[in-house]
C-alpha cells in the first residue's frame, strides 16, 4: 500500500469510521444486476434511481467527477444495541429500525468525509479534487463496498462483514488521486441459508439478492409518500419507521460488535420503541422539535402519523378507539384514511358509530373510499 492509501486508511479510523477500503473508478461489479431491477419496476416510486441520467452516473463515476481515479468506501457500525425485550414485544409501541435511532448519519458521516478529504488535501497538495457522498448520491454504495473489500453482499441484499455483520452505514469519496485498489473479500457468502427470505414479512425478498422495493416494509414506511397499499398493511405490524427484520435473523449479525458511537445510539429506549398512543396525536411543532436531526425527519409528520395509524390497526386493541377517532380530524387527509382503516380493523361498535358519524362529512374522496370500504367489511 503506498503511503498516501495507508494515510487515508489510518485518518479514516481515527475519524470513527469501522471499515474503510478503496476502489478502482471503473463501473461497480453489479451493474447488469441494477438495471434488470430497475426495469422491472422494483424501485416503486423512487423514481431518482431510473432517470437516465442517475443511471449513467451510477454506471461510470466519472461522470460524476471526470478526474475520479479511485473511491475511498467506508463503513461505519450503528449497532448501538436490542431495545429491551418487554418493549420490543409490545404491539402497542411501534418499532424503529436502527438506522433510525440517532442523528441522521447522512450529516455525521459527511462531515466526517469532507474531514478526510481536507486530510487528503494537507498531503497532497490543494489541488485534488474530491465529492464525498452517503447514500443520496448517485452511486451503486454496496457494489462499490464490495469491490473496496468491505463485505460481502447477502441474499437480504445487505453489505455483510464476516466479522462485523450488516448494522453498516456505507459513504464514499471520490479521489483524483492515483490509491492501488483494496482486494474484495472472497470465500465468504450466505451458502445454503435462506433464513431473510422466510422472515420477510411482506415476501419482498421475492429471490435471493432480489428486493422488491413495492412490498419492502422500509419503502413502505420511509419512502412511500401516499397511501401503504391496503393488503400490505396487516404485514407491517408494528414498524413505523424502516425495518430491520432481513437483518436480525441473519446468522452473521452474530458477529455484530456494540459501537459506543454517541450519534447513533437512541437517547433512551423509548425512543426506539415508542408508545403508539403517544405518536398518533403528534403536532406538527413537536415533530419538528423532536426529529429534525433524525433520519425520521423524511418522513414527515404525516407519513410517521399514517405508519402509526397502521400500527394501531394490527395492535387491535380497543384502547386505541378514541385516539384513533380524534385522528379523524387530522388536518392531513392520508392520515384520516389510514385512522379508518385502523378504527375497521379494531371494529368494535365505538369504532364503527364514529365512522358512521363522518361518513357524510369527510370531502376528500380517497378518505371517503376508505369509509365506505371499513363499513362494507362489516356488511
Ligand atoms: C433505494 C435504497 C433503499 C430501498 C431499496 C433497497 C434495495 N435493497 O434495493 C429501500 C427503501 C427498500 C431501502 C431499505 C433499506 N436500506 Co437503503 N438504500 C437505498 C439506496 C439509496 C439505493 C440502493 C439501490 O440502488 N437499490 C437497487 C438494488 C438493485 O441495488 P443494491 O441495493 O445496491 O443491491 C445490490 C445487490 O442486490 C446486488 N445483486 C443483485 N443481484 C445479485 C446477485 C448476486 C449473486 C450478488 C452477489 C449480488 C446481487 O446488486 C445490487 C447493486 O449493487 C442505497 C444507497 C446507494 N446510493 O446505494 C441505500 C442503502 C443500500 N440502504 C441502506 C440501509 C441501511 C437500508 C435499511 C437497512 C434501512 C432500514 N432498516 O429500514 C433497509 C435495508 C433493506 C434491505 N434488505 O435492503 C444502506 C445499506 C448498508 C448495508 N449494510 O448494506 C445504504 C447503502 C445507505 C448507506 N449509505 O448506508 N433502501
Ligand atoms: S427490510 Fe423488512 S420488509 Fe424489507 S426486505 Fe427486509 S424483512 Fe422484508
Ligand atoms: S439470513 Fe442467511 S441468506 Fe440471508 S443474508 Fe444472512 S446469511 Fe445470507
């Protein structure tokens, strides 16, 4: 390794990154793979990931940087632990995938990058270019990982480290500067297993390595602007943000070391598993005050509120009715459609004279169509 690579290897560590390799700039090992997903469809309505031009970068990332001549891919471990059992099992708190349990890594990690790019630049001279990127850029980061010798990729679809596990945050920087290339990892991989593919809730590992992002509970709850489609619903249970299912039973999160990096450990336990009833009411101010420097913050109020609408319905219990009902009145119509279709699934009588009582007032029609369809399933 020459002396600039192990330079940019030893400063990456010392900036709390786990895993740190580099890459040739030359197109990532799974291309083919990438666009057959894309063509079937897979990406729903991430509709980022199919334009032409995203497609093109992901394939060269000189297009990104013409003067690109290798990428530095980096891990870093969130696992910052299990929320205890007796809140994981409660059906009336809803589940946060851990990603989600601190600040949001895209801002740690890339301040992080750019400090190692500065690094970079205090050995070479000012006169490297960089462009540091985690997860939004347009670059194919698992594919990349592999080639840097960071893991390798699961059925789950996941970047699994044979001593780390998967609970992995991935980032780039792209370098023009000349670094001899990391080798992958070879002779490790999922052999027989098949145990994600049995535990997805939703059958959205519809084959191995194949993730169909439609009937990912992840996509349903994070990136799915609009209404969860209504057969999916009874599968997401209580997630109300990501999911994390694919990645607990994977027999190599054995390997998964406890990181005691503050930025994403959740701030209490209750954070990680929230009570559903205490969510359902959430204003606009308290989402703001409390999630802004979350990855929650995606979402939205109204797509945090829809998810726990959903959670309430599969929890099915009657104490949930009246919160349910107040949410009838939400100012969002996506969250009144979906506090229909929880006050359905609960569907004692209080829960049914409420839907009765607004069947005449709610005006916006996709809302009215949950009504009608809550009070046909008891007809
Ligand atoms: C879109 C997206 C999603 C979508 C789609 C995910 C998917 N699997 O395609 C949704 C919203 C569902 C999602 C969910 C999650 N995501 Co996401 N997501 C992305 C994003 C932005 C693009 C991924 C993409 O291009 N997907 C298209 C598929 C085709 O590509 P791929 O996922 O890279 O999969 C590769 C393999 O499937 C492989 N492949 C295909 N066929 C075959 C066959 C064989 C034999 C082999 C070996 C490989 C192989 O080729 C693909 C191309 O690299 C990346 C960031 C980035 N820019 O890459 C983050 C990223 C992949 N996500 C990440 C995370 C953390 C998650 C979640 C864990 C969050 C959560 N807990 O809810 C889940 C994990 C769910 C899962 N099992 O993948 C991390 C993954 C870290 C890791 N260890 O792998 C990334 C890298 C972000 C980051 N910078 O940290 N995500
Ligand atoms: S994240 Fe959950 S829903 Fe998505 S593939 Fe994994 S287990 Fe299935
Ligand atoms: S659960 Fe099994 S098949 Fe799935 S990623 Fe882990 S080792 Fe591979």
């Amino acid at each position: 390794m020459t002396e600039l690579a192990q330079r940019i290897c030893s400063r990456a560590r010392e900036l709390g990154f786990d895993l740190v390799g580099l890459a040739a700039a030359a197109p990532p090992p799974h291309l083919a793979a990438y666009r057959e997903w894309v063509a079937h469809g897979y990406h729903g309505e991430m509709g980022y990931l199919a334009r032409p031009e995203r497609v093109a970068r992901r394939e060269d990332p000189c297009m990104i940087l013409p003067s690109t001549r290798s990428i530095v891919c980096v891990g870093a471990n969130y696992y910052t632990g299990d929320v205890p059992a007796e809140l994981a099992g409660d059906p009336a708190r809803g589940l946060i995938s851990r990603h989600a349990w601190g600040r949001d890594y895209h801002y740690v990690l890339l301040a992080r990058l750019e400090q190692l790019a500065d690094s970079v630049r205090e050995a070479t001279g000012p006169v490297v270019e960089h462009r540091a990127y985690v997860d939004t850029g347009p670059l194919l980061e698992r594919s990349l990982a592999v080639r840097a010798g960071l893991g390798f990729i699961g059925k789950n679809t996941c970047l699994i480290h044979p001593r780390i596990g998967s609970w992995l945050f991935l980032g780039e920087l792209l370098l023009d500067a000349e670094l001899a290339p990391s080798s992958p990892i070879s002779d490790v991989g999922c052999g027989t297993c098949q145990r994600c593919l049995a535990a997805c809730p939703t059958g959205a590992l519809i084959a191995p390595h194949i993730l169909d992002a439609r009937r990912c509970i992840s996509y349903l709850t994070i990136e799915l602007k609009g209404a969860i489609p209504r057969d999916l619903r009874p599968l997401v249970g209580n997630w109300i943000f990501g999911c994390d299912i694919c990645q607990e039973v994977c027999p190599w999160q054995r390997f998964a070391r406890q990181t005691d990096k503050l930025p994403f450990c959740a701030s209490a336990p209750e954070h990680a598993a929230p009570r559903l009833l205490e969510l359902i009411g959430l204003d606009e101010a308290t989402f703001r005050q409390r999630y802004r420097h979350s990855p929650i913050w995606r979402a939205r109020r109204r797509g945090l509120v829809r998810n726990v609408a959903v959670a309430l319905g599969n929890w099915g219990d009657e104490r949930a009715v009246p919160a349910l009902v107040q949410a009838l009145f939400d100012q969002e119509s996506l969250v009144r459609g979906h506090a229909v279709w929880a006050l359905g699934r609960i569907g004692t009588s209080a829960a049914r004279a409420a839907l009765e009582a607004i069947r005449t007032r709610e005006e916006d029609p996709s809302s009215r169509r949950e009504i009608e369809a809550a009070l046909a399933s008891w007809e």
